[in-house]
C-alpha cells in the first residue's frame, strides 16, 4: 500500500517514498498496558538489578517524551520528530532528501560545520551562499546558487559561530521563493539565549504558513544536556512522516526518555531559566572584559552561549589559553572569518581563569587540584556541590532552605574556599533529608579535595560573636568524631529548625572524617548558630591550608 505524496514529500528520494512504512509491531499496538509483547525478541528479565525499562525497546517516538516536546514547543505530534541531537536530525534530512550524486544543499557560511558534514557523507554537493560583512543572510545570493536539483537551504539563527541571529522576514521571503522546491531548514540549536534579551524570535508559529519550513532544537545547548544526545525536528506532517522512515530503529533509548523527562520538569523548567539568564549575564560581563584585552582586537555581538572575537593572532590566542589549561576553538578556517576565535561562556571561575590568563596574570592552572564533586540522589534529594579549595569564589548555595544556605555560606567565605550547592529536596514533607543529606554531601566533597591532604594545616580552632561564644577545634585526621554541646531557647532559626543544627555537623563530620569538637553558649539562637558555622570555616580555613608538601602526621598517611 503506498500513500499518497503530499505537500514537500515529492521533493525527497524516490526510493524512500516507495519504501513501505517502517512498523515494528510496537508502534502499531503502542504502549499500551495490559498486553504480553512477544514481538521483539526481547528478555522478561532487566539487565541488571535496580535496571528500569531496559528489557523492553522503547517505542519509535516514546508518548510522554512527545508530549513534554509538544508543551515546550506549542505544537503538534504530527509535526514533531524526537532524534539523537540536532546532528541526527540534519543527517535524516540530507539522506530522506538528497540523492547521492544528484542533488545539492545549500549553507551559508562562516556556520555550523555538520550540515556539510553530512552532505559529504551522503555523497551530496555542497554550495555556498556566504553570509553578508555583518553575518546577515544574503537572500539573492542564496538564490543565486539554488537549482532545481537543490533540496535543502540550512539557517542557523543564531548561527554558530557569529552569534548572531537571522532576520525572521528573511527567512519567511526563503520559505516564499523557494517554495514546492527546497525545504528551508532553520537550525535553533541557540535560540534559548536571544529569545526575550535581543528580540530573536522561534520561527515555529509560522510552520503553518510554510509547508518548506523545517525548525532544527536541541536539548543540548540552552538545556545543558549535550551528553543526552536528544533534539528534535519541527516541520509539516508529511516531511515528519518522511523523516520517521528514515530515523534509526528506536533511536531514543530509555535512559534518554527518563533523563528528558526529568529536564522538562515542572521544577527544573524554573531552575533552567534562572540558569540561562546567568549564562546571558556573564556573557555580557565577559565581553566587557574581553575588549580590554590586547590581543583581542575586536567581540561580536552574541546572542548565544558563546562569543566570537577577532584576534591579532587567533593560534597565538588558542596557544596562550591552551598553555593556561583552556580549550578555546579557532574558527579562521571558515569563509569569511580572519583570526576568529570562538569562546564558550563556562562557569564563574572557568570564566574567571580564562581572563587571568589571557591577562597574563596566571599561566598554568596548579590551583585546579584540590577541586571535588559530589552528585548524591536519593528518593528524597538531588544533590550536586562542587568544593575548589584553592579557589575563594564563586560560593553560590542553594537547598532551598534561606537559612542554611546563608550558614553553609558562612563555612565557604570563612574557611576561604569556592562551593557550589544545589538540592532539590522533599521539602514539602520537612527539610530534614534535604539538611542531613547536603551536609553529608558537603563533608564527601570536601573530603574528596582535600586529597592525600599532603601539605595540609590539618588541626583548627577558633571564636565569639556579640554574646555568643563558640569554641571550634578540629582535626582532619581522617577519623569521625564530634563532641557538639548547645542548648537553643528557640525551636527554629529563620526556616531551619535548631535541633538539626547538631545533626548537621554529625553528617558533615562523620563524611569529612574528622574530628569535630564545636561548644557554644550565647543568648540569642541566630548568633549562636552563626558564630558555629562562621567558627566551622574558620578552623577550617586553618585546617585545609597547604603549605609544602609534608603529610601532617608521623603515620604518613591521614
Ligand atoms: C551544537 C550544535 C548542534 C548540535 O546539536 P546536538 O543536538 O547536540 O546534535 C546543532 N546545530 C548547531 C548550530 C550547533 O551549534
């Protein structure tokens, strides 16, 4: 039974249109509950114990992945097809397309280099239609190249690696001209960071005025999750019904489902915001600081999660950061770019090490050792924190409980080190796990840093506050013990309950290995409970400062 060819579909292979519809017996009976799949040669049993759902195949376009894409992008499920990145979907494109020795597509460069890598590998022409001085679009040098034979023009808005984003009305002229005759593929990969901050604006309400155009996402930039390898195509139903015949058997695998899923969160949508518009500020303090520089001649405007700049001399450029333990790329091989280099937009201290070397005031990166991470997740917590201590910022904490983020601040700033926390913890229930649980990660990530603790200071102690006195002795002798003695006259803190507060440096303790003695007396609970924390970072201050390289300890080891 073949189908009628509608809309763009004559414009694809011949031989993919008469190849019948690609259909396992899974994505005919769906996921339905209730029936016994002996289809697929799969086994009853999980690979390994604590497996979820890895036995079983998941189906072709998994349902509730479809939906939270489907809410994210305001569309339909016809118009959607989940693939492995944005990179997969270019690939289905060129192949369900172009036919090898035949036909052509059409980029336009200085841009991304996939869409001819994937030309190449299928055997299809590539011509260009360079991007204008100021990296516009050049729409009549577009149609310039196109011919009957070309079936694909790809737009990258923002591109990459200029920045910058494309003219909405440029695109919409492309999708007119060239329409019945090539798709006009929109690659959005970035389009997170100019939404709503430079006015750049998702071509997907117009897919259905323009049955050529073809919108490219991604989970991988703006989302964070490059590792997950999950990205989309949005166009019309019928190029969606070509593209799934020639996507991979079952291309996204369970884990990527769950993890998806997890992204698409009612709660990590908001957390996801909050990190973008920080990645979009720190950008824009960087390039501040980036025109200073002298080897740096000039920065583009970026309206995506990177810069471009000119250098006098880009390997130079590359050559100094490399030396300083930094990757940049150099982009001077592309058409139309002299001496570009391109400059992701890291973290806080990534971005901070990268100034002080291209500044000249720090080569090499010793002070990059004693860094750890923890990931700790339960039923009850998420937990990331990540400890630098040779580093004194950035401190950013985050457990959802106002007071203990401001004491676990306290220990950081006092003890001199950098340390990131975020918990998503069951808060609605009580904050005792989301407390216990960051402590007993804090205490492993410090723990972790602090190496063979070669060098170290390893004993501390130290003071008052107002009223209040606290006496902190600790030993980081790789043995657990705390002696906490402190009677609070107030149930609560702020948000955070005082009878958690000796619970809190048990599990910090018990995980740092070491030997916590912390007395406090005072009258008012706040500063109690301050000066503990603030004597906590204190006398670790003292305890992880490295000087030389003797192991505090006639054992030898600690
Ligand atoms: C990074 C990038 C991609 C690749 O995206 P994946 O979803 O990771 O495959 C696609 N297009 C552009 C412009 C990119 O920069």
């Amino acid at each position: 039974m073949t189908k009628a060819i509608t809309g763009m579909q004559s414009r694809a292979r011949p031989e993919i249109l008469r190849m019948a519809d690609y259909s396992s017996a899974r994505s005919l009976v769906g996921e339905d509950e209730g029936v016994v799949f002996l289809d697929a040669n799969e086994c009853a049993y999980e690979p390994f114990l604590g497996a979820r759902n890895l036995s079983r195949y998941a189906t072709q376009q998994p349902r509730e992945l479809q939906r939270a894409f489907c809410d994210w992008l305001d569309i339909s499920s016809r118009n959607l097809t989940i693939t492995r990145g944005a990179d997969e979907a270019i690939d289905c494109l060129v192949r369900g397309f172009c036919a090898p020795g035949v036909d052509n597509i059409v980029i336009c460069p200085p841009t991304f280099a996939m869409y001819a890598q994937s030309a190449i590998l299928q055997g299809v022409e590539v011509r260009e239609a360079p991007l204008t001085h100021d990296f516009a679009l050049d729409q009549k040098a577009i149609e310039a190249v196109v011919d009957t034979a070309t079936k694909l023009v790809f737009v990258c808005s923002p591109n990459n690696p200029t920045g910058n984003v494309m003219d909405v009305r440029t695109i919409a002229n492309l999708c007119v001209a060239l329409d019945g005759k090539a798709l006009v593929v929109v690659d959005e990969t970035y389009i997170e960071y100019a939404i709503d901050t430079f006015g750049g604006n998702s071509v997907i309400p117009e897919l259905e005025r323009f049955a050529n155009q073809v919108v490219l996402r991604t989970l991988s930039k703006s989302h964070a999750a490059a590792g997950l390898r999950c990205g989309c195509v949005v166009a019309a139903a019928d190029v969606t019904d070509l593209l799934r015949r020639v996507l991979a058997p079952y291309p996204v695998p369970q884990p990527v489902i769950e993890a998806a899923l997890a992204i698409f969160s009612a709660n990590n949508k908001g957390r996801l915001t909050t990190k973008r518009a920080e990645t979009i500020e720190r950008r824009n303090r960087v390039m501040e600081s980036l025109e200073n520089i002298d080897e740096i001649k000039r920065v583009w405007p970026s309206h995506a999660n990177f810069i471009l700049v000119e250098a006098r001399n880009a390997s130079a450029l590359c050559r100094r950061a490399r030396a300083g333990g930094i990757i940049l790329r150099n982009q001077s091989h592309q058409p139309g770019l002299n001496e570009a280099v391109r400059i992701s937009i890291g973290s806080e201290a990534e971005m901070t090490q990268l100034l002080a070397v291209l500044r000249g005031e720090a080569v090499a990166c010793e002070a990059q050792k004693r860094r750890h991470v923890i990931v700790r997740k339960t039923n009850e917590t998420a937990i990331a924190v990540a400890v630098n201590l040779d580093r004194e910022a950035p401190i950013n904490i985050d457990t959802g409980i106002g007071f203990y983020d401001h004491m676990l601040e306290q220990i950081a700033k006092h003890a001199g080190f950098a340390m990131t926390l975020e918990c998503d913890g069951d808060l609605d229930i009580d904050p005792h796990h989301s407390i216990e649980d960051c402590a007993i990660a804090l205490g492993q990530a410090i723990r972790g840093a602090l190496g063979d603790k070669r060098g170290i200071g390893r004993y501390g102690f130290c003071l008052p506050m107002d009223e209040a006195l606290v006496t902190v002795a600790l030993d980081l002798s790789g043995r657990f013990y705390l002696d906490f003695r402190a009677k609070f006259s107030q149930p609560m803190v702020g948000d955070l309950p005082t009878d958690m507060i000796g619970h809190i440096f048990h599990s910090l303790a018990e995980n740092l290995q070491a030997n916590l003695h912390i007395a406090v007396t005072g009258e008012n609970c706040h500063h109690m409970v301050e000066a503990c924390f603030k004597g906590l970072g204190r006398a670790l201050r003292q305890a992880i400062r490295q000087e030389g390289n003797d192991m505090p300890s006639t054992k030898g080891i600690l």
